[in-house]
C-alpha cells in the first residue's frame, strides 16, 4: 500500500540553524511528493512539491529532492527563521489515483 | 477570493446527536477530500469526491455520509456522533495537474468537534 514516514518531532533549533526533516515513503510506480506546513490555528498550505524523480521543489528558502533510488523526500532549509515555526507534513498521491497520503506531522520551533 | 470554507467552525455534540459539516470552494475545483486530524496521526482521508457526482470512501470511512451537492460544494454528515470521532475535520479541493490527476491541495481553515 501507500504510506508516508515522517521523522517525530518537535524539532527545535536555534534562528539562522540548518533544518532537515527526514520523509520517506512506501508506494507503486511513481508518484507526485509534496510538502506541506500548517501555522497554528490553520489549514495546510502548499510549501513546495516534485511530480518525478530527481525533480526538486523548493519555495520560500526550502528545498527538497524527489530520490526514487531511497523512496526519499527531506526538507531541507540552510536558515530558519522564528516565522518558520509550524508543523511540516509530507504527503504522496499515488500515480495513479486520485487519493493522497499524508505523514504524521513534524512540529518544527525555532527560537530567537 | 475566498478559496475553501467550512462552517462550523467549532461544534460540541453529544454520543448520538448527529450534524453535517459543511465545505465549498470557489476555485471551479473537480475533486474535493474531506479529512480528519488526530494527534500524532497526521492526516486521514475519509471520503473523496473525484467529481460532481461521485463519491468514495477513504482510509477511515465508517461513521460518515457524504454528499456532493454541486461542484462547489461536499458536505460530511455525523449520524449518530461517537466520542471516537472528536477530531479536527479539513476539507480540500485540488485543481489538475500536467499529469491529468489532482495535483496541488487547497485546505480549508478546519472545524474543531468534541464529543462528549
């Protein structure tokens, strides 16, 4: 089947620290890799997103690499800020479906 | 633009009582999800909507009616509300991508339900 593993939090880190969180993933085929944060008292937004492999996404500082060889998806930023302080979900839909899945969610602090 | 919507946007029932929660979208979106949010858990789907018209279940689908009403709108319905389904509910609609499958999520401000 389909699933998502997202590394537990909190993760808590310093501004202007290096940040990765680590997502890998289980499904069929080739299937389009997202990434999504959630601000307190919020829906998820889009944070950036990869339909094939080796493709990158990245938006707003943030970056992440499609790698089919490891079933891999990690977030990555050089220097967080405090604003990014969130929760991070990784998500897959599967190549061929109209469904998606969603990791459990890495809350990410970051303090002045 | 006001993107999705759901109303409530905080209800408290009792084991029993039933209520449907309410979503629309203005974007012209075909497919529309509706999930639920549990700590630790991540996010559930429930039931998706491909289209107008359609409907099928999700991951966790026991407990719940859909129905998708018009384009702009997919509702999910409580019949008889359990403590297990306090929760926080998101609806989402996703537009197409170059791959002619649902690509980018638009999610909802979310409606926070206790069961009592």
């Amino acid at each position: 089947g389909n699933s998502v593993t997202q590394m537990e939090g909190p993760v808590t880190l310093s501004e202007e620290a290096f940040l990765t969180i680590n997502c890998t993933y289980t499904a069929t085929g080739y299937p389009s890799l997202f990434w999504y944060v959630q601000y307190p008292g919020e829906g998820l937004q889009l944070l950036l997103k990869a339909t094939k492999a080796d493709d990158k996404g990245s938006n707003k500082g943030f970056e992440a690499t499609y790698r089919k060889e490891t079933t891999s998806f990690h977030l990555e930023k050089g220097s967080v800020q405090v604003s990014d302080s969130a929760v991070y979900f990784c998500a897959l839909r599967s190549e061929n479906f109209n469904k998606f899945y969603f990791g459990s969610g890495t809350k990410l602090n970051v303090k002045p | 633009n006001a993107g999705v919507t759901q109303t409530p946007k905080f209800q408290v029932l009792k084991t029993g009582q039933s209520m449907t929660l309410q979503c629309a979208q203005d974007m012209n979106h075909n497919s529309m999800y509706w999930y639920r949010q549990d700590p630790g858990m991540g996010l559930r789907l429930i039931y998706y909507s491909a289209s107008e018209g359609t409907t099928d279940k999700g991951e966790v689908p026991n407990g719940y009616n859909v129905s998708r009403l018009n384009k702009r709108e997919f509702s999910l319905r409580l019949e008889s509300a359990a403590p297990s389904q306090t929760s926080v509910y998101f609806c989402a609609s996703s537009e197409y991508g170059g791959t002619g499958l649902p690509d980018t999520q638009y999610f909802g401000p979310g409606t926070r339900l206790t069961v009592l």
